[in-house]
C-alpha cells in the first residue's frame, strides 16, 4: 500500500499538493519545486507530516 504526503508551499504555508511514495525509508524531508497557485510562482514545496 502507498502512501500519502503533503506538500506544502514554503513561502505561504498553503498544501497544494499531494504524492504517492512507496515504503522507501527516508531520512531527509521531499523538497520539489512546484508552481503556487497562491503565489502565482514556482516555490520550493517541503513534505509536510
């Protein structure tokens, strides 16, 4: 089964996105640059928990 994680934009706050992972171990959190629809520009979206 997949999981689920959030991603959230680091300049607003906002949770725009979600993805799959497996069930790799990870220690460090997912950092993608993802466009902002709030922001109205690409920002770096952290994993959230």
């Amino acid at each position: 089964m997949k999981k689920k994680l959030a991603l959230a934009c680091t300049e607003c706050g906002s949770r725009n996105y979600t993805k799959d992972v497996g069930d790799k171990v990870r220690t460090e959190r997912l950092e993608i640059k993802k466009y902002c629809r709030y922001c109205k520009k690409h920002t770096l979206h952290r994993e959230t928990k």
